[in-house]
C-alpha cells in the first residue's frame, strides 16, 4: 500500500466480545487523508440477537463503517460457535477471488479431517470456501505451523515519501505439524476442536501483535519463545483460561497491552490467569463481565486500537466501548 505521509497511515484493531461468550477481530489499515481502507482483516466473528428483531454483527458493523468491500483477509480460527456466528454472511458479504481464506489445517468435510463437525451451517461454511477456492486456487490458506517455527503466507510493503518502507507480515503460529499430523497419520480426531485453532501474529514492521484465537497450551509450547517475546499486543488465546495460560509465561514485561473475550458458562477470563498477564503488561482490557449482570450492562463490548505514526515514531491510543474494561 502507499501512503503520501506515513502519518497518513492508521491501524485500527477491534476487539469485539460478546456478552455471553463470542470472539471477533477486525483489522484495517487505513489512509486517513482519502479515506482509504488499504488491507482489512476479519477473524472469526459473532451475531448476538439481544432483545433486537434480527442478529447483530460488530463485524458487519464496522466493515460496513469503513466502507470495506472485499476483505483482504478472513481468518477462521476453529470452527467453535462462539467464534463461527454470522462468519458465512460475512463470507457471502465481504469475500471475493481476491480474499485469502486462512483457516485450519484437515479441516475440509472430508473423512481426512483431523476434528468431527457435525453443525449445518459450520459445514456449509466449509463448502462455501471451496467453492470461492474453485474459482481462483489461491483463495484458501491452510494453516498449518512448524514446530518452533512459522508459516508466512502474506506480506506487504507500506510505502510512503517521507519514511522507509515498513514491511507487514502474517505469521501463522499455530496448528503446529506434529500434534495435527500426528492425528492425520493415525486417523484419529482431536479431542478438543481448540486444537485446530489458527493463532497469528500480524507484524507490522517490528511490531508484532498476537491473535490466540483458542489455541491450547499444547500448541503454545511447541512455538518459539523468541517470536512470542517479541510482542507488543496480545489478544490472549482461549478467552483467558488456565488451558492456555502457558502464553503469559512467554510474554516480555515490555509488552504494551493484553484484551481477551468472555466466556460467562465457563467462568472465563480466568483471574488467576489475568494475573499473569498482568505482571507482564501496562494495560489489561476485557469486553466483557464474568458476573456480569443484565443492568446497566450493553450486550457486547469492544477494544479498540488505534496505532498511528508521527515524527517520534509509532503511537497508540484506546478506546473502550460497551462493556469493554481495564481490569
Ligand atoms: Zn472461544
Ligand atoms: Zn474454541
């Protein structure tokens, strides 16, 4: 992407949670002065119908708001309903030749497939990005990550007359090979559809931002501590819970910010765990209230990010919407 000025350039990340349980992230890069929206991506998403006549969708909200047409990149992390609500409208609405599709690894309505689905509409997703795959083989990005390593299936430069070049990367971290070929190789499935769960980190010239989706601690001692120490901005994987909890060991105390989802059935964020990261960081966000309770309290939440860049470099503010909170 190009950009007259870097200052020009803003990244707005979303996390949005909602109020029972439901993940979603969107992420824009955007030139401010033409009102360009230059790379968007959505992660998994949620519809919530709160006391409304028909479901809402913060993803569909706010893609709408920036006038995003066609995603630049979908990421379906696992196909868990608390991350997979309302994902196939956004796939028929924002999805074209042009979108790459990340999502598991053996994960494809086949005997193959490492998890069991037995959901209509996660299956019917499954077949809609095929099908999108039929027309243009590059639409579909298989997640699948080395152990102590990762895939990097998509980068771009942002250039601009007064700043150098910054390079933007997807690194997928996780399935990691060994746990998923293990499975394939025997045919057997996952006990926990979180062990197929996408987890990435969005580097955006040095600064690196790490989207957990539900990924396990199984995974998470399989990756390379140097590439999780280099985090800036953590949504914590797997809603908080002590099953994750080996990423806050990982962590920097440099690291800036940490938000993670609710999920109310399970108790999740888990405090202990909250704990933890909170050694770690300046600022921990929650969408959401574990107890929380039908007064006063709106049906989601959102954290908002907003990174932007002037002559001392990068900087960030945020903003809190809904039940979102520091805690
Ligand atoms: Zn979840
Ligand atoms: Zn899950």
């Amino acid at each position: 992407m190009k950009v007259d000025r870097i200052e020009d350039l803003e990244i707005r990340v979303f996390i949005i949670g909602y109020k029972k349980e439901g993940e979603a992230i969107v992420v824009l890069f955007i030139d401010k002065v033409k009102k360009e929206v230059h790379f968007s991506m959505a992660i998994d998403s949620y519809a919530y119908k709160g006391g409304l006549k028909s479901y809402r969708n913060f993803t569909d909200d706010i893609l709408r708001k920036y006038h995003v047409k066609d995603l630049s990149v979908l990421c379906w992390t696992h196909p868990h309903m608390d991350h997979s609500k309302g994902l196939l409208k956004i796939f028929h609405k924002y999805c074209r030749r042009s979108t790459k599709v990340i999502k598991p690894i053996f994960f494809d309505n086949k005997d193959t497939d490492v998890v069991k689905i037995y959901d209509k509409e996660t299956k019917r997703l499954v077949e809609a990005i095929f099908k999108l795959n039929a027309l243009n083989k590059n639409v579909v990005i298989n997640s699948l990550a080395p152990g102590g390593g990762y895939d990097m299936p998509y980068h771009f430069r942002i250039e601009s007359k007064n700043a150098q070049t910054k390079r933007v990367e997807i690194r997928l971290m996780s399935p990691v090979d060994s746990i998923i070929y293990h499975h394939f190789r025997n045919g057997t499935t996952l006990p926990d559809l979180n062990g197929i769960s996408v987890s990435m980190i969005l580097d955006v010239d040095g600064y690196s931002m790490m989207f957990g989706g539900d990924t396990i601690n199984d995974h998470i001692r399989l990756m390379n501590p140097d590439d999780l120490k280099g985090c800036r901005l953590v949504k914590t994987p797997h809603h908080t819970s002590l099953t994750a909890r080996e990423m806050a060991l990982y962590m920097n105390p440099a690291m800036l910010d940490s938000a993670c989802t609710t999920i109310k059935s399970k108790s999740l964020p888990n405090i202990g765990v909250v704990e933890e990261y909170k050694d770690k960081t300046v600022n921990f966000f929650c969408t959401g209230y574990n107890d929380c309770t039908p007064e006063g309290s709106t049906y989601y939440g959102i954290v908002e990010y907003v990174i932007g860049y002037d002559h001392l470099g990068m900087h960030m503010d945020v903003n809190l919407f809904g039940n979102a909170h520091r805690m």
